[in-house]
C-alpha cells in the first residue's frame, strides 16, 4: 500500500507492521516497526567525484513513490535513486546519472548505543562487528580484519538485515569509536544499491539472504565422517596409502581422504606425477575400497616455469588467462611464496571455461570424488577479462566463477564436493569451506582461538558446511594443541586433519591417539544429528554452526566476551572448547533455560556463568533440556558400504540420548519423528520409514530407579533388551517397525 502526504513525503507500506518513511530537504529514510519505534534509517548520501573530493547529496527531489534524485550544493552530478518493493525486501539503488564523474557512493545509517552486526564473511577477529572498520575484499589472510570470505551482508540486532549489491571494493565502518552513532558504507563504484530485510528474526533474514544468494544442495553422507590430509611438501602414494591403511588398522572413523598441493609433476598439468605416484588409478581404487572418498587439491592459476610448462605454453597461446595493460598474458605472484608466480585462468573466456571443465571431468571419471578449490585471491586491480570487465571489479567476484565452473563439471559425471578457500557473495551454492592457514597453537589471532570466531561468522554469512585445519597449517602442533583442536573440529559439520608438519595421530603419544580415536568416533557417531542439520541448511541456509545471538537473541548475555567462544551445533548442543593450553576449567554462559551436562546429565540452570571442568582428555557440552540426540549404533568407521568385515559400516539403527527437564522433539533426517513429554516421562517414535533397533538412554541420575515400559500403537508391550549394539549396559534396546507407533515411558 502507497500513502501519499505532502510533496515531500512519502510513505511506503512494506507489510502489516512496517513502512519505509521518505522525506526530503533534508533526506531521510527510516523504517518504523508496528510501535512506531525506530529500527533503521539513512540519514545520508555522499559520493566523490572524479578529483578525489567527497560531497553530501543534501538535496532531494521526490519524483513519485519510487524514484528520487539527489544533488550537492558543491558539485554539478546529480545521482538518481530507485526504490524496488520485493516480497520480504526492498532494494534501494542510487548511482550517478553522468558518466565517468563518480568514483565512490556511500551512505550512512543510524546505529543505536545497543546495536549488535553479525555476519560479512567469516571473519576471525570478532563475532559482533560494532566498532570495526571492515573491508570487503577477498585476500590472502586470516587475522584480524583479513579474510579470504568477506561476504556483503549482515545482520543487525535491531531487526533489519543488510545485502550490498555490489562486487567492488566495500568499505564499513560499523559505529566505530570515532563516530558511535553512524553505520557508514562506502562503496568504489559509481553506484551504491542494497536490499533491505526488514521482516522476522535473524533466522528468518538469514533464510531470506540465502534465497537470493542460493544454497548449497545437501552434500552426500560421506562428507561428515573424518578427513585425513598432510603435509603436501612430502605426500605422495606410500604417504597417502599410509593415511588410509593406517586409519583402518587403528580403528579411525574416517571417510575422506584429501590429497593437497604438489600431486602433479608442475602446476598444473591435471595429471598425477608419475614418479611419486606410480599407481594413481589403483590407489583410488583402493580408497574406495577402504570406505573412504577422494578429494584433490586444485588452484585456479598456471604456474609461469623457467621454460614454461606445456599446459601453460598451450593456455597462454590459446588466450585461457587474464591479461595485463598492455593485453599481454598477466603474469603476476601466486601463493604464499614471494618468488612463486603465474597467470589466472579467465572463467569469463567460454572456451577456456569449457577446456577447464573438461580437466575436471576427465578426473572425476577417473574416479575423484571431489576437489579443494584453493586460493583464488589473486586477481589484479588492473586485469583485463575476456569479457572487458577489469580486475577491481573482478576482484571479488573471481572466487565465485572459479569455483562454479568447477562444480558443475564435477557435478556433472558425480555427487561431488569443493572445499573452498575464498568466496563471496554468490559462492555459498557451490562451495564448503575450509578456514585457511592458521598457526599451530593457541594464539588468539591466528591459531586456536581464531577458528572458534570464524567458523559462527561463515555460518552467520550463508555458509553452512565449514571446516578447518585440526592441529593448525603453520608449524607442527603439541599434544595439548593437537587435541584441543580435534575435540573442537569433532563438534564442526567437517573434522578434517591437514597441515604441515607431522599430523598423523599414531604418530603422537598414545594417549593423543586414544583422544583423537575417541573424538572422531565421537563426530562419525553424531551422524544422524549433524545430517539431520545439514539437511535444514540445505533448505533453509540456517547454518549447523550457530553463533549464541542467532539462536537467543533477546538474551543480552550472548554478547559478552564469556559467550564469544561458545556456540551451538544445530539447536540442543552448546559447545564450548577449551582454547588455552593450560587450563582445566572452562568459564562457559549459558543462555536462559534449563541445561545438562552432555556427558553425565549434571542440570544447569542458565543466564549464569560456570566453571565447567575440562581435563585434557574432555570439551565441555551441554544440552538443551528435553533434546533428543541421535547416534549412530554401533559405531561405525565408515559411512560407506565396504566389503570388508573388519571395518564397520553405519547402519540405520539409532542410539538416543535423551535429556529430560523440557519438553522436547527430534524431527531425524530421513522423516522419523522422537518426541519427549516431560510430564508423563514419555518417548514417542512415528514415522520411521525403516524398521530399525533403537537403543535409548536418559541422562538424569533420578531415572536410574524407574522401570520402564514398551508398547507399540495397539498398547501391546514390546521387548526391551539391556544393552545397546554398541555393547554399552546403561542402554535399553528395541526393535520398530516401518512407520509403526511406540511410546516408552520411564514409571515408579
């Protein structure tokens, strides 16, 4: 609905409760919720014209209800602006009306003393970004405000969220201390245009985000068990066949095997290097026939040798790559090395799109199950493409088209997956991620620490399927921090172990090892639960990662230092590693309600602080009262069928750990529904479209003198035996049918 007022003013009605408020002379926009608070407004425009001097678009005129211009009483350009009404949105454009006379547009926003913004990319700094200076830009780096993923949109604690529709260099400055009371966005561009989400929660603009930014399809069940990589300086088939037989002979859940850098003879030739890899063909038969998937390393660049390579030879003459200036092939520095370069490949080429794709095609057919899409942080502000746009506004984008025209090759011959470095607005349906290069230890910046931030603000950026380095990249890991890092990466959608430097974990002590052992079979065994999250992220782009502001965000204590390090996996776990090496206990906020212990049920009341105890060998979890939490039974080493008796394979049936104090339910992946009543202390089973065994255990020491009965939809009492699959005497196990009916309940 439009309500017209005096000339200059307007009203535009954007649903039941909100309306967008124009005025001009001076310019104002604000939105007003159903109390008539204020929960945005843009209190200014300005742009800098070509000789680098900044002027204010003070002067408005309102052309109807959706059109404006805007003027500077010390320049001649004038900027038209555009309103654009969408379904749970609107977009606001603004850009110059001459051309070549603009170089930046910004405008500012209102920031309220209590205000909160999560989200622009994953981030390793911090989780609220109030007081930042952010800078959209895809680099190499990973501390501070540097990151590989900056994203253009975020999320405010007042009710509004923001997607910047560009691809240029963007600049944020995020109520800093210098000016507490502005939001300014300055964008390199001759334009500025955003769109504003003004309906729901954080959740529901989030979900409203990733619609416009596409989601990534729900990957196949292999991808959550355990990865294994190393160091790529020294990997080559008797390494890489160490990491696979070693990991069966020890008892590792594992399902992935990821080969990095250097398995070529140069980079690149897409194919494998014959001398240290004599038997590339029988070594991905037998990952597979270990129950394991192969990823390979890739980068989106040629190396420039001294004489150069064939494969570069060839592209070079064929026009494959990004060119400088002078039209000439851009040879420029790649990588971390100083003395390391080579050329870009140009995705906007068709026909070096198409060669590209064919390279990963012929691999996938060989048997390649996926690929991690490295780097792509490279491109030159100068760059010419081969569709005429240059590098600074390639820059970003880049990452993008690289890793699209990856995934839809390999899409194309199987169910495949990237594991991205870099990204940006626009990658989040073709790529997960890993966080990059961290130090190995507990450095707050770089190393332990660092991980915990990123991986809520991936998730807070539409990335749901995220990853890091167990152990760090930089330099060999201690014990302490080699396990610290994997109880963490146990509790991630992906644990992956990569670096450089010794990594293998019977290589450390043995009680390292048992840790390790228990903590991947820990993150294989909550398969149902984290593919049951998976499976919601796919549909919603909610992510499996959740930052403690998403899941309460009326609850103040969430943005205190306390909270930062904490967050949760999918709703019921609150996870809270411990990220100092000399520590045994781990101060940890719970948010309102009522709390158990993961491991031994202990309840907790929230909004407090607690000195949860963490010994080297434990992370503390705590839980939602009244979840459900699914298990694999037994435990599995494998999510993939294999021959082989001696490894275990994931079978549907289920072990529930059950936390009782709420009411509760479990809504599993494949459709099978668990319910807890609190009251009348009762599980209820529906709709499981397998007969299974499920194997249950309540985690509250005030159950252990209750019996309990078993009965199907007809009342019929059904056995019960004692003991899980997974051989565990405190569990109680039955057997249900196909979408049949059961209550269990716990009685005097």
């Amino acid at each position: 609905m439009v309500t017209n007022l005096p000339p200059d003013k307007i009203i535009l009605q954007l649903n039941q409760h909100k309306s967008l408020r124009i005025q001009s002379n001076p310019l104002f926009f604000s939105i007003h919720n159903e109390k008539n608070e204020l929960m945005w407004s843009l209190n200014a425009v300005r742009f800098r014209d070509i000789q680098g001097k900044w002027h204010q678009a003070e002067q408005a005129e309102i052309l109807s209800q959706t059109t404006f211009l805007l003027s500077s009483l010390t320049s001649p350009v004038t900027l038209a602006g555009t309103i654009i009404q969408e379904e749970k949105s609107f977009c606001i454009e603004i850009e110059s009306v001459q051309e070549n006379t603009v170089e930046w547009v910004s405008v500012d926003f209102n920031a309220e003393p209590d205000e909160h913004y999560l989200g622009l990319g994953e981030r390793f700094d911090q989780l609220d970004q109030r007081g930042n200076q952010v800078v959209l830009k895809v680099v190499n780096g990973a501390s501070g405000g540097k990151t590989y993923k900056p994203i253009p949109f975020y999320v405010s604690s007042k009710g509004y969220g923001v997607h910047l529709l560009t691809s240029t260099l963007c600049l944020l400055r995020l109520a800093t201390p210098d000016d507490p009371k502005i939001v300014s966005i300055r964008n390199q561009a001759s334009y500025l245009k955003f769109r504003l989400f003004t309906e729901g929660t954080s959740k529901d603009i989030l979900t409203e985000y990733t619609s416009f930014c596409g989601r990534h399809a729900l990957p196949p069940a292999w991808v959550f068990g355990p990865w294994k990589s190393r160091d790529w300086t020294v990997e080559n088939q008797k390494t890489a066949e160490e990491d696979i037989t070693q990991g069966r002979i020890h008892h590792l859940a594992g399902t992935v095997k990821l080969i990095d850098a250097a398995w070529e003879p140069y980079m690149h030739s897409f194919t494998f290097d014959e001398k240290r890899w004599p038997d590339p063909e029988g070594y991905i038969c037998q990952v597979h026939q270990l129950g394991y998937r192969l990823i390979l390393w890739i980068s989106p660049w040629l190396v420039n040798y001294d004489p150069p390579s064939p494969m570069y030879a060839e592209c070079a003459r064929r026009g494959f790559f990004i060119k400088n200036p002078e039209g000439e092939v851009y040879i420029h520095r790649l990588a971390n090395s100083p003395d390391f370069s080579g050329s870009c490949f140009d995705f906007t080429n068709p026909e070096a799109r198409t060669w590209w794709q064919e390279q990963i095609r012929r691999l996938a057919r060989m048997g390649v199950d996926g690929f991690k899409t490295d780097f792509g942080e490279q491109v030159p502000g100068d760059a010419i493409f081969f569709d005429g746009r240059r590098g600074h506004e390639m820059h970003n984008l880049y990452p993008v088209l690289y890793n699209q025209a990856t995934y839809e090759s390999l899409n194309a011959e199987t169910h495949g997956v990237l594991l991205a470095r870099s990204a940006w607005d626009g990658s989040q349906p073709y790529c997960m991620l890993f966080a990059g290069d961290q130090s190995s230890d507990f450095g707050p910046a770089t190393g332990l620490p660092s991980v915990l931030i990123a991986g809520q603000n991936a998730g807070l950026s539409g990335f749901p399927f995220w990853t890091c380095d167990i152990g760090g990249y930089f330099g060999t890991p201690t014990e302490d921090v080699f396990i610290r890092w994997a109880q963490f990466g146990a509790f991630t959608p992906i644990m992956q172990v990569h670096g450089l430097g010794k990594r293998e974990p019977w290589n450390f002590s043995a009680r390292t090892l048992a840790i390790y052992r228990r903590y991947a079979q820990i993150h294989m065994d909550l398969f149902p639960y984290i593919y049951t999250y998976a499976k919601i992220s796919s549909e919603t782009g909610l992510p499996i990662i959740r930052a403690l502001p998403l899941e309460f965000p009326d609850d103040t204590g969430v943005w205190g230092d306390m909270a930062s390090h904490e967050y949760f996996l999918g709703e019921a776990l609150l996870i809270a590693p411990d990220y100092f090496g000399s520590t045994r206990n781990r101060h940890t906020y719970l948010p309102k309600g009522t709390w158990r212990d993961f491991w031994n049920g202990t309840l907790y009341q929230g909004e407090r602080i607690y000195a949860m105890e963490s010994p080297i060998e434990l992370i503390p979890v705590v839980v939602k009262a009244g979840s459900i939490i699914p298990f694999l039974d037994p435990s599995a080493e494998t999510l993939l069928p294999v021959e082989d008796p001696n490894i275990p394979m994931a079978t549907n049936d289920l072990r529930l750990q059950i936390y009782p104090g709420m009411d509760g339910q479990f809504s599993l992946y494949d459709g099978t529904q668990f319910e807890w009543i609190e009251k009348t202390k009762m599980l209820i089973i529906t709709n499981s479209p397998v007969g299974r065994s499920i194997s249950i255990k309540i985690f509250a020491k005030e159950y252990d003198q209750l019996r309990l009965l078993a009965t199907d939809e007809h009342s019929v009492p059904i056995s019960i035996t004692q003991g899980s699959l997974n051989q565990e005497p405190d569990f109680y196990r039955f057997q249900v049918n196909k979408s049949s009916f059961y209550s269990i309940q716990w009685k005097e």
